[in-house]
C-alpha cells in the first residue's frame, strides 16, 4: 500500500487518497489515476494472462489500444469482464480482479498451454480436431467452448440503466488532442456549433503525456486552458469519457458517453452510458495515433510496454514503471522517452536503438521483465538486469473510423506507416496524428486549417509556437533472431512464427492471415499488432506493404457493453404497452391480460372461488349465450374515410362492393393483398353520404392504414379521400347475447328495437347524452352490438390469426364468393390464378371429437382413417382450437383439402409431437345457429 | 338514462401534474382537437382555422392549429367552449373539408422547463435545440409515434397515443431523471 513507484509530477490529485482492491488486496491510488496506473504505483506489473498461452502479462500501453492489462471491474450485477485497466479511471472503492486464470494470477494452472505451444500453432484447432467426426459435437465443441473468452459474467441483472440519444451539430470532433482542440477552438470561436468528444476523462491527449511547451506554458497547461475556453463557448459541447464509436451513412456517426463507469454507481436516476447517434453536417477525425511495439522473443513479459506509455505513466500519472529502465527504438520519439524519464529522475540504463545497428534479442523473467539480452552491430550480446522496457517501433495513425465505409489507407514510407486514403466517409476530414502529421506543431496547425475548410471559415487563428520535430523512423517489424517466439497480438497469442506458419500454408492475403492465425481478433481489435502482422507477412512473400494492405475497419472503435446497445428497451421496458379503456376497471377486477401487439387486452375476469382459467371462461360464455357478455374490442384498428370518392376507393381495397351500402348500415369486407391471399377483414360502417368507418383486425390497424395512405397517396392520387386513424378515439365495446338489446336500453338514449336499429344498422347516438356511435354486428353469432363512446368468435365459425395466416385465400375461408368479379380491385385478378381455384384445394372447415371427451389440438393434421401419418397423406390442420362450454366438447377450425365435399364425414386429427390421434367429425364452421337466427333477433 | 363519467387518458378523475427536478409534466384535457382536410380540388373558408405550412404551428383564437400532412391540420381548441369541435368545423367547411374529431385519440402532455433540449435529445431524433419556436413535427418517441410541438426553448407539447399514455409518461420521466 506504499505507492512505492510513485514519483513527483503528474496531472493527479494527491491531496485525495483513493482506495481500491486488486484480486483482494488492498492498495491506494489518486483522482486522475487509472487502475492501470495506479497499479504501477503501487509496483503491481502482472495483471492478466494472455488468451491461449496463459503467459502472466502487464499493461503494454497506457490508453485503450491496451491488449494485455484486462480485468474484471466490480462484482455482483455490475460485475464488466475485459476491462481495460490502462483506461478504468480509479474510483474510491473499487473492486478489480485478474481473469482467465486459475487459481490465481501468480499461479495459474492453464499456464501448462505455454509448455504444450508446439501443438497450439496457428489454425491448431482446424488441424486437430477433425475426427473422428462424431466426437466434433460431444466432446472438441464443448472443450473449446469452456476454454474460450477471456472474463466472465456474473448472471446476475445489471441494475444500471442506460440511455440512447441524439445530437446534432455543425462539426463533430473526433478526440481532443492537439488537432482536435485547435480545431475545436477554430470552428467554437466562429460561432459554429461543435461537439467534442475523446475517450479519455482528460481532455488533451498526447498533450497531457509530454513534456513539451505549447504557446510557452506546458502542453498540459495549454490543453487545461482551451478547453475551459471552449466549455465557455455556448454553442461548443465537450464530450469527455465518450468515444465514437463508427462513422455511418449522412453524416453520422455512433458514439458511448461513460456517464457514471467512474463512480461506484451511478447517481439517482442516471444512466450508466449513454449511446449517441450523432448527426453532423461536417467531423474531423483527431484522433492521434498508436504507437506499435517491435517483435522479438518473449517480448511479451510484464514490464515491457510500449516507449511512450512508459513516458505516459511518468508524465501524467507521476508513476515509474521500474528501477532500472531501458528503451529500444528505432526512431526520435523512443528517445524522448528515455530522457524524460532521466529528467524525472528514473534510472535509465541502456538506450538500444536499431538505427545504430542495436537491438533487443529477448528477455527473461517469469512473472515480470528481470533482464533484457541485446545485440549490438557486431554480434556481440549483453544481458542487461532491468525491469522495465520501452519499447518504440513508430506510430500508426488511427485511421480505423475514416476507413469504416471501406476507404483503404495508404502507406507513407516518410513515416513507415498507413495513413488515411483519399476517400473517407463523406464530410469526414482527418488531421494531427490521425493523418500522420506527428508533431505538435503540425497538429495544430491541420486541425485548425481542417477546420476552416470543414467550416467555409475566412481568416484563421494564429498558431501556438509548438515543437515541430521532423520524424526520424527506420521500420523494424521483428527482430531475427533464435527459434523463440516473438509476440505481434499479445492478447491473441499470435506470434511471428504464426505469421510464417500462415504464409507457408498459403494463406498470405491478410484478410486469410487474419482468420487463420486470430491476428487483429480480439477485444483490442489488432490496435497495437497488426501492422507489423502485415508487414511481416510482406517480408515473407516479398510483396511491399501496400501490395499486401490492410483488412477491414468495422464498427465500434473499441468495445461497447451490450447494455448501452439495447438502451432503455429491456425487461418490462422493452416496449411500451397500449391498455384499453376498460384496462383500469378490469385490473381492480383482478382481471388477467394479455399481450396482443403492444396491448394488454383482458383475457378473463375470475370471480370468487374460480380456481383456474377455464372455470371463468366457461362462466363469462355461457353468460354471454345465456344472457349477455360485455368485450373491450378498443384494440380493433378504426379508420375514418372520408371523400366524394370514398365509396369508390373502398370498392378498389376491398373485393366485395361498398359504394352501394346505404347510409347507417354496415358490412363485412375481405381484403385482399395485390396476390390475391387474403390479407384483412372487418366491418365497414357508412356513417354519411361521404363518410365510412372502417375496422379493421387488431393485429393489422397499422398495416391496413399503411396499406390504404400508400393505395391513396401512391396507386389512385387523383381519388378525393381523407384517411384519419381513430383507434385511440373511441371506446369501443361489443354487448353480445339474447339480453344485449335489453342491457343497452338501459344506457342509450335511442329506440335500438330491431325495427328501429336492425341487423348490420350503424348511427351516432348518444349515451346519457354522450355522443357515441352503436354499430349492430355480431363475430360471436348472438344478438350483438358494439358501442363506442369517446369510446367468441369461433362457435361462429369466424376467421382470425390462426387462419389469416398470409396463405390462405377467400376460397380457402368459404368467403370466394365475396371476391366481386364485377369490379376490380386489388387482389381480385391473382385470386383466381390456377392452382389457388383448385376444387380440391383447402377449405375451412369445423371440426369436433367424435368422443366429446376426447381432446383436439391446434397444429394437429388431418389423415383419413387408416391412413399412415406420413406427408404423402396430409389432408390439412386444425388451425385454431377452444373448449366449448355450450357445446361440451373442444371444438376446432381447419383447411381441409377439398373440405366443402367432406362435411359429415369422419377423419382423424393427428398430432405426433404430443402422441394425440383423435376421430374428429367433419361439420360446418358454423357450430351455432348457421342461419342466423340469434343474431338477427 | 346512463351517467358516465369522464377519465383521463391515464385513468384518473383529474389531469396529471409531474414534477421532475426543473421539468413540469402537465397533462392536457381541456384541449379540444379535430382533424380538418381539404377534399380535392376545394378551398377552405378563410379564417376559419389558421392554415400553416409544413412542420409549423399557429397560434389563433378560438382556434390553432399545426400542420400533419399536406393539406390537412390538427385544430385545437379550448374544451370547455368547443367541446364539439368537430361538429362546428364540419358546420363552417361544410363539404369542402373531412372532418374527425381526435380529442379522444391523444393524450396532451405539456412541458415545461428552462431548457427541454437535454430531455428531448434522450427522447427523438429532433434538433429542439435548433428549431424555431412553432415548429410541429412527428416523431418517434420510446417506440411511439407522437406530434412534438416547441412553443419555445423552455415549452413543449407532446402528443402520444392515448392507449400508451402511461408508458409515454413514463419515458419522459425516465429522460428527464437522465437529463437533470
């Protein structure tokens, strides 16, 4: 608990102690640290192991390229696996574990996969377990399975939330390094409205790591006081903690705001994250550049990192990553950090630089970096005791979001690296290190100049005087030397010797390199590997580096938690619920609901000493056959229709005629799709000369609406008709059942009598004075009526989703001779194509067990007695099934082929998933009063 | 002779108030509204109603009214005056407009705060920030299709579904605890 490697300086606040745990133990950090280095710190090194190998592994970089320092955060609900330690920002109690280890960090049992790496070359698993076949399933899938991943997950519900959100603005700024403040600044003090977002908490970047002057004051200092300028500007948005994710088509772009990742748990009422879309008229992509390491054997042991992390970790976390330090390079910048870490006082101990002939052989040290064996130009070796290593092999723009519509980059041999193509996404400019300018001078200049040009701005700021080194870089990609194994993606365990492997067993284009050695796959997404990946596999097939190029850039930049996919849309959020009008009175009923679409429709009302479902719904059927049931049909799909062509349009939608249904009357209507399957039915009602109300089923208001703006607005322009949805308008009931007459006497204020209102009659009324509209249609059979005020089916034999299943034609539900062949309308013509007229074609059908006692099953087949129950004798299916209390058996509907001719005849529904085989009688649809009767009482 | 009783939107006798940190929540039930569109080829009498252009709201006595689609308004009025809004529009067009009455279709909240831009920026694809005062629009809200109304930088009216009149408050709220 020492903090034993801190050193002065830094951009942390060491008037505040913070205390964090790691696998357990204790240890102290400060505001402004990270848990990677306020591990370091603490002189913690070893702090993951690697995918496949186990090799016990410490943090590489200091930002989010990191592929080796990945821990477990938090536990419980909240407990995130593969979090990157190099950008946790350290918070009060914090609670950090190692992963993929067992059963500890120091010891890890796995660790035996190092021993055995000569049987897990690259593409081992395609070698190894191809047979025997039978044992792929059982045996090889689950194995690897157990072995892949790398953190895991608690199973419990996260308790966070999180939001999704939109921003617009004039330019979007993608990072707040040199470039991407100055930019800020240019297009903020002109008054444009500009976002600016970075990954890190700190805004500044490289900035903030360096030592050199910006404008006379420290880089840091420069960056601190920008950005307060720009947090003053009113029109200027900084966006710190976010980092965007993926430029997408016009403009915009993806990124995740970290609201609450840096406190224990989120504030009262604050999400976690919050996901942006961000939509932008012009984005400036800052967004620095990576720097790689250099290959050579066992360069992979903690304590190794990268040179300008190392920098880092001293520069703005006041932290020394070792005693003894030593840097090998091959260009400037390795070098800068050798002498700021001497101007901090850290012991330096060798500079190995391979322009002068110089390199790094390989290292020892179990658990963490004890010595480093060099080779100068003569061959000669020394073993070096250190026990940290900085490692420089050049800078690699990050170019990964202006490639993301599949732009290639370009090789500059000027700085031995990729740097963006000529076409990015459009509007998306790219300047500082991103565009593989690498000086501070030059990146404020781009970004200011990108900025202008973005923006059409006239007269441009004066720079600040700024470092404007040239680059001194000589490409090493990997160091020759010995049998060992040299890293190149340290968290996929993917090494030199893979790359050659690949090449020899020709998979040398690099999207094949990629897939057969894992390079670039894991959660780091190759940031730090796969350059020199590429550029070793163009060494070995003597291609140049662009010839060999680069694979795709996707979305996101860096990983991103499912929960801030999925948003505020989950568990009972996961969509909003639509409740009917009597919702309220029927949930104080106790009533049950349920999910119709977005509705909760009420299914039963159980009264005292009902114990289960049926015993309530058998009561409220035979009530209504009895007396009179009441039914919230709120949910079924109204449509005003209004227009001198109204009648006419209704004829073209529908297949059977309307324009000739008189005023206060309503009919049945089919509608058909443009193929002639069914596609809709309901009643329409001619409420005045010009003026319809359609309705339509439930599950289709929207797409029949749809449906008829597209058939007005697109097919039939010139028609004069108004559409309008009234779903939500009214309140609508069906009062069914011989007493339904006598129970809406009571409330409405009209003679209703069956002179006075008949069969298929519809008006405005009013109820106590209320208007409201009374329609007299029946779907149950009986005397019936729906009221509305500002607001059982199947004894009947009516069709619903279980046989409007999009296949099924008018012929097919016994409705054929609706379909008008007077007229046209849609769908009329393809209804009667060859094959959907077939005599033998299916028929709706009822269906009852010749045993009352026996059960049917919905999704049971037809097969003739005797029958085999094979395809070649399927007769149809029972669509849709209920128990009927007035009938005293289960009754069910069908498609039977050739089904009119079978009526009366005796069949069997068979079901072999459930082992049911049923003699069922062949009878009308209609179980209940076929002619009518009731209903027109 | 039958007594009912009227009921909001979100089932209760009275309108809802919502407080959440700067952000009022008020439901609207005395606004009266009908849907008013020009039959082909007819003009509506003028003054009746205002007639904005797309995407636009406008403020009239006794009626406003904003744009939905072309050439058809919503009309809102006061409830208590105009309870049979629709019957009098249909009275002044005569043949020349279809008339509907929508008071019932919607639930009406209207919001209120210094600045409602963070609360609708977690809501909708809609730059509130940006758009002038009046500007009417449909939009997506938590799933919904809803009309959103800016009668300033710190005023706004939501128009939603009145079946999900809970789950629409409930996003607001939700947004607005995200935003304050």
């Amino acid at each position: 608990m020492s903090q034993s490697h801190r050193i002065e300086g830094g951009q942390i606040d060491r008037s505040k102690t913070l205390r964090f745990t790691f696998d357990g133990l204790p240890y102290l950090g400060h505001p402004g640290d990270t848990l990677a280095s306020a591990l370091l710190a603490n002189g913690v090194r070893l702090m993951g192991r690697s995918f496949k190998y186990h090799r016990p592994r410490g943090p590489l970089s200091a930002g989010s390229e990191e592929p080796n320092a990945l821990v477990e955060l938090r536990s419980g609900g909240r407990q995130e696996p593969n979090t990157r330690a190099t950008v946790a920002e350290l918070f009060d109690g914090l609670e950090a574990n190692s992963q993929n280890r067992w059963p500890s960090l120091r010891f890890d049992a796995l660790a035996i996969n190092d021993r055995l790496n000569a049987f897990f070359a690259a593409g081992f698993y395609y070698k190894t377990f191809m047979w025997p076949k039978s044992f792929w399933e059982k045996l090889y899938e689950p194995m690897i399975r157990r072995a892949a991943g790398l953190g895991s997950v608690s199973r419990e519900e996260d308790p966070d939330s999180y939001d999704k959100g939109f921003l617009h603005c004039d330019l979007l700024v993608i990072g707040a390094g040199p470039s991407g403040l100055m930019a800020a600044l240019t297009a903020g003090r002109a008054g444009k409205r500009v976002i600016l977002a970075d990954e890190d908490f700190r805004m500044g970047g490289r900035l903030n790591a360096e030592t050199f002057a910006v404008a006379g004051t420290s880089g840091a200092d420069w960056a601190s006081a920008v950005v307060a300028e720009l947090s003053t500007l009113p029109r200027v948005r900084l966006l710190a903690r976010t980092t965007v994710l993926g430029a997408f088509d016009h403009g915009i772009y993806s990124a995740v705001e970290r609201v609450s990742d840096h406190l224990p748990v989120p504030a009262a009422g604050k999400p976690r994250q919050v996901l942006w879309r961000i939509y932008s008229d012009r984005a400036i992509l800052c967004g620095g550049a990576t720097e790689r390491p250099i290959a050579f054997e066992n360069n992979d042991r903690p304590g190794i990192m990268l040179a300008a992390a190392l920098r880092a970790y001293a520069n703005r976390w006041g932290v020394k990553a070792g005693e003894r330090i030593a840097v090998f390079t091959n260009n400037d910048d390795g070098l800068r950090t050798a002498s700021d870490l001497k101007a901090k006082g850290v012991e330096v101990v060798a500079v190995i630089d391979s322009r002068d002939g110089e390199e790094v052989i390989d290292t020892h040290g179990r658990l963490g970096l004890k010595t480093i064996i060099t080779r100068d130009r003569k061959g000669r070796t020394r073993e070096i005791r250190v026990d940290a290593l900085g490692v420089s092999g050049g800078w690699n723009p990050n170019v990964n979001i202006h490639s993301h519509h599949r732009s290639r980059p370009v090789w500059d041999a000027s700085i031995a690296a990729f740097v963006p193509g000529a076409e990015g996404p459009p509007g998306l400019m790219v300047a500082g290190a991103a565009a593989g300018v690498l000086s501070t001078h030059g990146a404020l200049r781009t970004g200011r100049d990108a900025a202008i040009s973005a923006l059409g701005l006239t007269g441009a700021m004066d720079l600040p005087e700024a470092e404007d080194a040239p680059i001194s870089v000589s490409a090493l990609w990997h160091v020759a030397h010995g049998k060992g194994r040299a890293w190149i993606d340290q968290q996929n365990d993917v090494t030199v010797k893979d790359i050659k492997l690949a090449q020899q067993e020709n998979f040398t284009s690099v999207e094949h390199m990629k897939r057969y050695t894992t390079l670039g796959m894991a959660t780091d997404q190759g940031k730090t590997g796969n350059v020199i990946g590429l550029a070793i596999m163009a060494e070995l097939t003597g291609r140049s580096i662009p010839e060999t190029g680069t694979t795709i850039y996707r979305p996101p930049y860096t990983p991103v938690a499912l929960g801030a996919l999925a948003g505020r849309s989950r568990g009972k959020e996961f969509k909003p619920y639509r409740l009917t009008p009597s919702h309220h009175w029927a949930a104080e009923q106790g009533a049950t609901f349920v999910e119709v679409g977005n509705w909760l429709r009420t299914q039963w009302v159980p009264k005292a000493g009902e114990t289960e479902w049926r015993q309530s719904v058998d009561r409220e059927v035979l009530a209504t056959r009895k007396s009179v049931g009441i039914c919230d049909v709120t949910t079924l799909g109204k449509i005003d229709i209004q227009g001198t062509d109204a009648g006419a349009f209704l004829d073209r939608v529908y297949a059977n005629t309307f324009s000739t249904l008189p005023v206060g009357r309503c009919r049945y209507g089919l509608m058909l799709r443009e193929d002639g399957i069914v596609f809709d039915d309901g009643t329409t009602a001619r409420m005045g000369e010009h003026e319809y109300v359609m309705t339509t089923t439930t599950a289709n208001a929207v797409t029949v609406f749809r449906h008829l703006e597209f058939c007005r607005q697109c097919l039939w322009p010139d028609m004069d008709v108004q559409l309008i949805s009234t779903t939500e308008a009214w309140a609508q009931f069906s009062v069914a059942g011989p007493n339904a007459r006598r129970l809406l006497e009571k409330v409405v204020d009209q003679d209703i009598s069956d002179a006075a209102f008949p069969y298929m009659g519809a008006g405005n009324i009013t109820v106590g004075g209320l208007r409201a509209r009374l329609f007299r249609i029946s779907f149950s059979g009986e005397l019936a009526y729906e009221i509305a005020v500002p607001v059982m089916r199947i004894e009947k034999g009516h069709v619903a989703g279980g046989e409007l299943n999009g296949q099924s034609t008018a012929l097919n539900m016994g409705l054929g001779r609706m379909v008008s062949k007077k007229k046209d309308s849609i769908g009329m013509v393809l209804s009667q194509r060859e094959g959907l007229t077939d005599a033998g074609g299916y028929r709706l059908v009822g269906v009852r067990p010749v045993d009352p006692k026996a059960k049917l099953t919905a999704g049971s087949h037809f097969l003739e007695k005797g029958a085999a129950a094979v395809a070649a004798n399927d007769g149809g299916w029972l669509t849709s099934k209920v128990y009927s209390p007035h009938i005293g058996s289960d009754i069910a509907l069908g498609y039977l082929k050739g089904g009119d001719s079978k009526i009366g005849t005796r069949m069997r529904a068979v079901n072999l998933l459930i082992g049911q085989d049923t003699e069922v009688e062949i009878v009308s649809p209609h179980f209940l009063d076929p002619e009518g009767e009731r209903l027109r009482g | 002779m039958a007594s009912l009783m009227a009921m909001t939107a979100l089932g209760a006798r009275e309108a809802a108030v919502v407080t959440v940190g700067p952000l009022s929540i008020a439901e609207r039930v005395d606004v009266a509204v009908a849907s008013v569109a020009v039959r082909r080829g007819r003009v509506l009498a003028a003054g009746v109603i205002p007639q904005p252009g797309p995407s636009r709201w406008e403020a009239g006595k006794p009626f406003s009214a904003f744009w939905v689609t072309p050439d058809m308004w919503f009309v809102e009025a006061d409830f208590a005056a105009h309870e049979l809004l629709a019957d009098g529009l249909k009275a002044s067009f005569g043949d020349a407009a279809s008339v509907t009455e929508q008071t019932d279709a919607w639930v009406i909240f209207d919001l209120s705060a210094p600045d409602l831009a963070p609360v609708f920026e977690r809501l909708c694809n809609v730059d509130f920030q940006a758009l002038p005062e009046g500007y009417a629009t449909r939009t997506v809200l938590d799933h919904l299709g809803v009309y959103l109304i800016k009668h300033g930088s710190g005023a706004a009216r939501v128009y939603g579904p009145r079946s999900s009149a809970q789950s629409l408050l409930h996003a607001l709220k939700i947004a607005a605890r995200s935003a304050f």
